[in-house]
C-alpha cells in the first residue's frame, strides 16, 4: 500500500504520532511518503519512507505566507508522480481542509483518492472551536472518508462542538514499546542524584496548557519532604516564564532544564516519577512513553489522561491546579521503595496495552476498509 503522511514535523504529540505509525507501516512492507515544511524529529531512514518537503515562496504581497496553499499543490505533485493510495492527515488543521482541495484538483484531471483525517486535540478544542476556522474543519472532517479520534473524550468533544454527520473511530495513540523500555541507566542516574536523590521528571512544548509552573509548584512541596530533582524536558513560550519562577525558589539548583531531547527513553529510563499537570490533554502520549519506561504519573484528571493513567495503579489523578493534591500523592509513591517498585511493574504492564503491536493492525483494517468502500463508489 503507498500511503501519505501529512502532519506537523514537531515535537507534539500529533507530529509523533504520525512519525511513528509511518515509519512503523514502512516496516511491515507498506510505501510511506511523509508531506511536511521539515522532515518529522523522529523520522528516521527506511528504504520505504520518502520525505516530500513543502516549500512556501515569499513574495512582498503576502504578510502570510499561503502554506496551505503550497501544502495543497504539494500534495498533488506527490500523489501524481507516486501513484498514492490514500491521505492520512494528522491535526485538521489545515491539512484536512487542504487533503480536500488536492482531490478536487486531482478529480479534474482524472484521478481521486481517499483521505483519513485523525483528531488529536487542539486542531478541535482550542484552534478549531474558533469561529475562524470552525465552518472549514467541520466541512473538511465531513468530506473525510474516514475520522479517527485518540481518545473516547476526544471524539465525543469533537461530536459537541462541531457538526460531524460521521462516525469517528477510537483509536488510541500507542508506544514503541521496544524503544521505550527501561534501561539501566545507573551511571548516569548517579550522575545527576549522586546521594540517591529521587528524580521527576516532565516532558511537553511548554504551552499555557501545559502549566509547567504547576509541575515546579508540586517539585517544591515533594523537594521539602524528599531529597530530589527535576528535570524539565523540552522547549516553548512558558519555558521563560518557568525558569524565572525557579530563580527564586530556594531548591532551584535541583531544577534542570534540558531543552528538547532526541533519547527522551533514557532520561525516562532514569526517572522516578513523571508530572503531568495539563489544563487538558487529548490523550497524554508523553505520559505513556514514561509508562513504558517504567515510571509512574502524576496529572490531572482532564482530558483523555483518565483512559491510559490509572488512579492508584499506574498513578494518580487530581483536579487541575490542585498541586497540593498532586504533590501528596508523589510523596507516597516516592516515600516508600517498595511501593515505587509496584507502581513502576503496573505502569510498564498497563503501557503495553498501548503498545504498537496492537495498535497499528487497527489503522491497516481501517485503511483497507476505506478501499475498498472507495473502489465500490468508483466502480
């Protein structure tokens, strides 16, 4: 099957996603030609992964460069001189509304070709709820020949805001269970906590949604009771503002901010527990990658974080801002070696249910669904 990828090549968690399911089709046989302005951070080399750069000329007329424009006329080159089988567009914004113009030009010369949209939390929540954007996500979305959610609360936010006439499928992110997968790391781990020092950890783009400022609000009540650090992981808008605030807490010199990170698996592979304080998240990829690397979460009860955090198993879940909650709850997982270790053992075997293994077949069966109902309306 040839299949394009279009997505944001980011950090976030719609740009991985998509990053990893092609390069996880190119390794079971399928051609996968990934659409984006920079190759994706995770992709790596398969000799069936092909990378098709859109490029944006700049003109003095434009304050806006038109991206979606050139996204669409790149998808159309692509899909012409590579005989595509179908579009899966990650994050409708904009790649749905463009996958839908690229078929209309292509349906004038003679050629059609199915495309998937798949929902991943802020292109509907926040983006697309904005009376801007709103009539052209919910006609893109509707003129998909299939949609696919993260999360059960991500599909049914979608069908409450907006005016979906189709079903959307459920299907969860997953994790490279074979790349996140705890590693002894010992040496560096004494490195950064040469006493034996507990270490949290925290991993996002550092947007308002995020509320990195919790995650050092409740490093400071468990840093009080526990001898520990934090490490911040990644980059974005609040990373300033975070930093500041840690400049005048007197536990500062047991924060790092490590900017983004390629081998996340081993800074996970050396971390105790892992904070999650978002306003709302879709899913919580970076919540399951520290699973499967064994340690246990701390976040919020919003979003999809209930369907992959479970409460006093896997982790625990509080109310949004309620770092006194949240920091209690770290101090009893880390306060005791034993119960660290359980909830480390329950976190790994809960993060296989996610694993790619059992994910990706769903996306194949949805792809040869979406075929084969498109060669019954052709024919």
């Amino acid at each position: 099957m040839k299949i394009g990828i279009v997505c944001y090549p980011t950090f976030g968690g719609s740009g991985v996603l998509a990053t990893e399911l092609g390069m996880a089709l190119s390794a079971k046989g399928h051609e996968v030609h990934f659409i984006t302005y920079q190759q994706p951070v995770r992709l790596n080399f398969h000799p069936n992964i092909y990378y098709h750069e859109v490029t944006v000329p700049t003109y003095p007329l434009f304050d806006f460069p038109p991206y979606e424009t050139a996204l669409t006329s790149t998808m159309v080159h692509v899909i012409m001189n590579n005989e595509l089988d179908l579009l899966h567009v990650h994050y409708a914004i904009p790649h749905a509304s463009a996958a839908y113009f690229a078929r209309q030009i292509l349906k004038k010369a003679g050629r059609d070709i199915p495309y998937i949209t798949t929902l991943h939390g802020t292109d509907i929540t926040l983006v697309g709820k904005d009376q801007t954007y709103a009539p052209v996500v919910t006609f893109s979305i509707n003129e998909s020949d299939a949609i696919t959610a993260v999360s059960s609360n991500l599909r049914d936010e979608t069908y409450k805001h907006f005016k979906i006439e189709k079903d959307i499928q459920v299907i969860p992110n997953f994790v490279d269970t074979d790349r996140f997968q705890h590693s002894n790391k010992q040496h560096f781990k004494t490195m950064l906590a040469p006493n034996g020092e507990r270490i949290l950890a925290h991993v996002s783009n550092f947007r308002k949604v995020k509320r990195v400022e919790d995650v050092i609000s409740v490093f400071q009540k468990v840093n009080a009771q526990i001898p520990s650090k934090l490490l911040m992981i990644g980059d974005g808008p609040e990373r300033q503002n975070a930093e500041e605030l840690c400049r005048t807490l007197p536990m500062c010199h047991d924060i790092r901010f490590l900017g983004k990170q390629e081998q996340v698996d081993e800074i996970l592979s050396i971390t105790d527990l892992f904070i999650l304080p978002s306003q709302y998240e879709s899913f919580g990829l970076s919540a399951l990658e520290a699973m499967a690397c064994g340690v246990p979460v701390i976040s919020t009860n919003a979003g999809g974080l209930p369907e992959i955090n479970v409460q006093g198993k896997t982790g625990y879940l509080s109310d949004v801002g309620d770092v006194d909650d949240m920091a209690k709850h770290a101090i009893h997982i880390l306060s005791s070696d034993d119960r660290l270790k359980e909830f480390k053992h329950a976190a790994i075997e809960h993060a296989r249910t996610f694993s790619r293994a059992r994910i990706i077949p769903l996306y194949e069966q949805l792809y040869d669904n979406v075929l084969a109902n498109y060669k019954t309306v052709v024919e």
